[in-house]
C-alpha cells in the first residue's frame, strides 16, 4: 500500500504518478520535450503509474571524472591526463552571475517548482504545436542534472551514451522519479551545483571551472556577467555555440541570455544592454591533456606509467575495470622519476643525437636493488600531430607496454652468459683457444633434452688480429665473438636462457627467448628497458628486482581522497654474490681498458658496462652501472632499415657506428649528470689472475654480434653469427664485422622458431 507523507497529502512520487496518469500530457512529461503524440497517448495511464513504481528508488551518482595529475619522485608535476577535464568546485566558488544565467535560460522557474514544472509543461506543449514540431523542451535543471549522470556513468562507451539519452518514454520515467528523488535529498543549491560541475561546455571542458579556464583563463569565481552570460548559453549547443570557432552565433546566444535575465529580474534592461554591447572578451587557453604536456621530455615515462595502470590487476581484475578508474580521474600519481636523472638523460640525448637524424636514441635508468625506473628518454618526441620524427612510440620498453619489437643487444648479451657460466662452476680463468673464425661447435645441448646440431655454421671475430688463447676476463674486455661461442657450447644453452629470465631478460615482442647458442652474441630482440634492468641485477650483487614506476596513488572521490594499492617490485637471488662481483670485476675491465673505454667516469666513480653493435650496423648499445645507477643507450633505426655506416649523428659523422663510440658517451654523459652529488660507492672487486702472457695481438673490437638469421626449425639452429662492435685493433681503427655467411642463410626459413637476426628484427 501506498504510504503518504505525514500532515495528510500524497507523497511526492504519488503526486507524480498521479500527473503521469493523465493521458493527454503523459507524453509530454516524459519526453519532456514533447513526444510525438501517437508515441505519447499509446502508453496506458495504468502502465504508466505502475512501470513508475517499480522503478529502483535511488539514483547511483558515479564520482564526476576529473583530471590526474602525475608527479616525479620529489612532487614535481610531469603531466596532467584526464579523460574529461573538469575541475570540482563548491557553488561558493561559483560567480553568482553564473549561477543566474544558468538558471535564467535553462530553467527560470527553478526555485519555484518542484522536480517537474508542470507550466513549463504546458507552455512547451504550446508552443510546440504551434511550430509543428519540438521548438522547446521542458525538463527541469534537475532532470538535465539526473540525465547528465547518465551520460558521466556511460563514458566513453557510444552504445550507453546513446541509451543515456534516446528519447525513449522510459527514459523519461526513469529520468522524473530520480528527479524527485534529488528535490527531496539535495536542495535547490547543491541540485545547482552538481549541475554546473558536470555539465559539458565544448572544448573539452565539463564542468564551469574547466570552461571558465579554457574560454577566459580565470576561474569561476571572477567570471562578469557577459562571460557567465556567453557560458551560459553554449550549454544548450556547445557545438552550434562555440565562440571559438564561430563568434556571431555565439554573441547572439549571448545576448539571448542576457535579455532572458533581464526578462526575469536578475538584471536591468540597462545593464543587459550595456552588455550586449561588449565584445566577447575571449582569452582562450588550449587544452592541455595527456602525456605531450610531459615536462622534461618525459613523455615517455608518463605514457609508461598509463600502460602500467591499465595492464596490471592491482588496479582492477579486468581492463574494463581498470579503464573506467583511469578515465575516472582525480587520480594524484607519485612515480619513481627521478627530475635530476631525467634532465640529465634528455640533456645527453640532445647533445648527441638530433631529431632530425636519420636514426635513434633511446635510454633508460633504473636504481639496483629496487627496480624504481629513475628515468626514460629518446631522441624523437612525444607527439601525435605526425610532425616529423615525433613518434608515440616508445623506444625503451617492450611492445606490450608501449613500445616496438626491440633490437638485438649485440655483445651486451655476453654477461649474462658468463654469469650462466660463473654460477654453474666454470672459473674466471677459463681458457679457449678463440681463433679469429672457426664453426659453432656441435652438438650443443638445449632444454627439455633437446639437442642444437646444425655443424659448418661460422663464426669469426671482429678483426682478424683477434687471435687467441683468451681467458674470460681478456675475451671480455675485447669482447671477443669466438671464445663465448667455445663457452656457451661447453655450459649449454639451457643454463644461459635460466639465467637470462632470472635477471628479468624478455624478448620484447612477447615472444620465447630461442634455444640456439648463437644468443650468446645477442640474436633475441629486447628494449633498453630489460637490459638497463637486467645489469641492475650485477650492480645488486646478484638480486634482481621487477621493474616499477609508481610510488603511491591517491584518488580524490567527491570531498574525500583514499590511497590506492600500486605494483609493489618484487626482488629475488638471480645469482650469487660471488658470481656477481666477478662479473663486475670483469666489466669494470671493459670500461677501463677495453671496448667501453669511452663510456667510463672517472677515477672518482667507479663504473661498469659492456658494448653491443649488431651485424651491419643496424643497433649500437651501451649497457653500464655504478653501484648505484643502471643505464642502457641504444642507437639506431626503430624501422630496421638504415645501417650506421657513413651516416651523420648528433653532427657528427660517422664512417661506422659501434657501441663504444656513439652510445658509450650518451651513456657517460647522462650518468654523470644523474650521479652527480651522490655518493660513489665501490664494487665489491674479485680477483681474476691473468692468463700467462704472449703477444698482445692488439686492443680488439666488440665482437659483437647480430646477425643470426637462419633456419630454426624447433630449436635447430642454422644460423650464423654477427662479427662484432667496437674495440678497434691496436691502432683503434674500428673495421666493419667481418666474417663469412654459407648461401642461403640471410634469407634462411623458420619453422617453430625464430630465425631473424642482425639487429633487422
């Protein structure tokens, strides 16, 4: 039974149910603009009241979306993102002009009637059938109010905005109950309020503060009367009405509103009329939203930091749910970016690779033993007006978060292999005769008891002065191709693909790391991301930590903030100690008096690093630490097309490209600089004793690889090898990667593995 207000009388839904019950402006209430008749009179009066009460009692307000703001490690603003940029403010904070003018044109009998106005019903009614058509609408503020929640709920999803607001009688019911609903609980002042926070006025701004900021650049608050006046009237249109893009259309809104405010009172006729006079006064900010507002080119970083909310469950079970909290907004995100870092690293940049080049940087900084991402940065922008060289996307991660297929690393890989071997109990010491070429030796054993067995496939050095009997340390040093062939087949691959995934070591298109020797020269495509993260492992004396971005997130909701749950790094034993420290040991050698000579700092900062340049010059890498910094620069063509050799970078030209020339000093530059007035704590050093001397056959280039293209057929790999990088004979000249490729092999087949190599990936 239905229950009836206390002091006698019916309640307000059974008043209004009892309005719906009447057939004739049935249609007209609903539709609030006027229903076609045949679609107004066809839905019974009895229908009418009980599909009303069944309706659910309350509305669901969905938090208004508002802008994010992320911020680096110290509380510096990099960006602000939003879906719908809005700015929530108290109707205190609103222009009581404002306030006037809304009322004034979209409803000035609001402080008169209830949820729905009955004359404004019959007079819509009238005029509408004297035009012939709908010429005027009769929804009250609160029903424009309870349908722009609607629309908020749907988002950006085209198939619920066109159900929020299809002209529909349903619609309609449901759209008057919840108005009565906010008349009880809210009031004429807050109904007034949330209406001008949610309501959208073109340019992308929703609510009054964000419009009063994009059309005039000052807040609600300070707005005149024909600014509240111009505001005003865009609502109705806010395409038509645009004065941006059409300044008469908008002016005679304009002044349509304020007449209307002088028609009810809120004004003279003589202030109207002086107003109607002024220009429309526009100072107009453009929106700034999204990550190419990203201060210190960190662009990137920010995007990074998007990818990662939307692809990890700790912010939500599915990417829906993820979405519709980012879109959300009112986010406040902390992240990991370290500004000193980052201005270092995009002033390096800058300094040795130009945009206009015809090839890549792309580098990247992570702190060992916490996996925080200190900074990210390439030599082509953030941008999305497809200028040239402006790219979005981003050079220093894997695919799934943003970035491309990656780059073979070359002799950067090499580590990791003597890692494998130090920790399966080969010694430092070990010595291979490494003559300049000779054959992948075979067979060589994989995982799962699979066997790599393809024989005659080469492999050679970088200068044919590369001559051995080398031990580790000297063949690490001069990165020498054929002495990490005699010892990836010695150790087998399955060590070498264990460990490469304990040190957090992916491909970066998703895919498995091949089971084939000829990884050990750095056939498997990666970002600077995994790789600056992987040596992070050798700086934390063998801890390996997940790569984050965020430190905290508050979310604003209404008046209230909450604290949000972020990735939290998880760090585990990638190897021991001891295994670490001697490959620091070993790279502090490159550095010193091997291929990275260029890339070192100093006496005073202890460093560490390896060089990588792939077949043909297509990548060029620096990877290097200090105890306390990871960093790794590649330099290339993201396209795979363009080979370093006679090539301008930075101004500079080049003859050839290799990892210590190019990238080294990128690599230096942007460490010293984020290093600076931090300590410089040392390596925990081994010793290594040196192999019995004979005639040094000269300095020796990176031996770097790239080039293994070829069949692999379920493990199988006919594949050859890359010559090498940078370390020059003697005489530092730095010679091309030589060696020779059986025919066929460059095009070669893949079936059940991959088989592209040389940097082309």
């Amino acid at each position: 039974m239905s229950k009836k207000r206390s002091g006698g009388g019916l309640s307000p839904t059974q008043q209004a149910a009892k309005f719906l019950g009447v057939s004739v402006l049935a249609g007209a209430v609903m539709a609030g603009i006027a229903l076609p008749a045949a679609g107004a009179l066809g839905l019974a009066a009895k229908g009418s009241v009980e599909s009303f009460d069944e309706l659910p009692a309350n509305l669901k307000t969905p938090p208004l979306s508002q802008r994010t703001t992320i911020l680096d490690a110290e509380g510096g603003t990099i960006a602000t993102v939003y879906s719908r940029d809005r700015t929530v403010v108290d109707l205190k904070d609103i222009s009581p002009y404002m306030q006037k003018a809304i009322v004034a044109i979209e409803d000035s009998r609001f402080y008169q009637h209830g949820a729905v106005d009955l004359k404004g019903v019959l007079r819509a009614l009238n005029k509408n059938a004297q035009s012939g058509g709908v010429a005027q609408g009769a929804s009250t503020l609160t029903q424009q109010l309870v349908k722009n929640v609607a629309v908020e709920e749907a988002g950006d999803d085209p198939t619920k905005v066109a159900q929020a607001t299809q002209q529909t009688i349903g619609r309609k019911i449901r759209e008057l109950k919840y108005a009565i609903q906010l008349e009880e609980e809210l009031g004429k002042k807050k109904i007034l309020e949330n209406y001008l926070n949610i309501t959208f006025f073109g340019q992308q701004a929703y609510g009054v503060e964000a419009a009063s900021q994009r059309y005039f650049s000052k807040h609600a608050k300070d707005l005149d009367l024909e600014q509240s006046a111009l505001l005003a009237g865009i609502v109705q249109s806010p395409s038509r009405y645009d004065p941006v893009n059409d300044e008469a259309e908008a002016t005679k809104r304009r002044n349509t509103v304020l007449q209307r405010m002088a028609e009810v009172g809120d004004v003279s006729q003589a202030e109207a009329d002086k107003a109607k006079a002024q220009p429309l006064g526009l100072k107009v900010s453009k929106p700034k939203n999204g990550c190419i507002t990203a201060v210190k080119g960190a662009g990137f970083f920010c995007d990074y930091v998007r990818e990662v909310f939307l692809t990890d469950p700790v912010f939500g079970k599915t990417k829906e749910d993820r979405a519709k909290v980012w879109n959300q907004g009112g986010l406040t995100i902390r992240t990991t970016m370290d500004p000193q870092a980052q201005k270092s690293v995009q002033r390096s940049i800058k300094e040795h690779v130009y945009q206009k080049d015809q090839v890549a940087t792309a580098a990247t900084i992570v702190q060992p033993g916490t996996g925080k991402i200190l900074a990210m940065g390439q030599s082509r922008p953030y941008g999305i007006n497809n200028k040239k060289n402006e790219t979005t996307l981003n050079l220093s991660v894997n695919q799934d978060m943003g970035g491309g297929a990656g780059y073979q690393p070359g002799s950067t890989f090499k580590p990791i292999v003597a890692a494998a071997a130090i920790e399966g109990g080969t010694p430092a010491t070990q010595i291979y005769p490494s003559p300049y070429k000779m054959d992948y030796p075979a067979p060589v054993q994989a995982c799962n008891g699979s066997v790599w067995n393809e024989k005659g496939v080469p492999v050679t050095n970088e200068n044919t002065s590369e001559v051995g009997p080398y031990d580790m340390k000297t063949a690490t040093a001069k990165s020498v191709n054929t002495y990490y062939v005699s010892l990836i087949s010695d150790i087998g691959i399955c060590p070498v693909t264990e460990m490469a995934a304990k040190m957090g070591v992916e491909r970066a298109d998703g895919g498995k790391i091949q089971q084939r020797p000829s990884i050990a020269l750095g056939t498997q495509e990666v970002s600077p991301l995994t790789m600056a993260n992987a040596y992070a492992t050798f700086a934390s004396r063998g801890m390996y930590c997940t790569p984050v971005a965020i430190e905290s997130i508050t979310q604003r909701v209404g008046e209230k903030s909450k604290s949000l749950q972020v990735p939290k790094s998880t760090c585990s034993r990638a190897m021991s100690e001891n295994t670490a420290d001697t490959i620091n040991t070993l790279l502090k050698g490159v550095v010193e008096d091997g291929t990275g000579s260029e890339a070192g700092l100093g006496a005073g900062r202890p460093s560490a690093g390896k060089t990588g340049t792939t077949d043909e010059r297509y990548a060029a890498w620096f990877v290097g630490y200090t105890p306390n910094m990871a960093g790794a620069v590649w330099v290339g063509d993201p396209a795979h097309k363009r080979q370093m050799k006679n090539i301008t970078i930075g101004g500079v030209w080049n003859s050839k490209v290799f990892g210590g020339k190019v990238p080294g000093p990128i690599w230096r530059d942007m460490m010293e600089g984020a290093l600076e007035g931090k300590d410089a704590p040392s390596f925990n050093l081994v010793n290594i004793p040196d192999m019995p001397k004979k005639e040094d056959p000269g300095k020796g280039d990176d031996g770097d690889n790239g080039d293994n293209r070829g069949n692999d057929n379920g493990g199988n790999d006919n594949g050859g090898n890359d010559g090498g990088d940078d370390g020059g004979d003697g005489n530092t000249t730095f010679p091309n990667p030589s060696f020779s490729i059986p025919e066929g092999f460059i095009q070669g087949q893949n079936n059940g593995g991959n088989g592209n190599g040389g940097g082309r990936g």
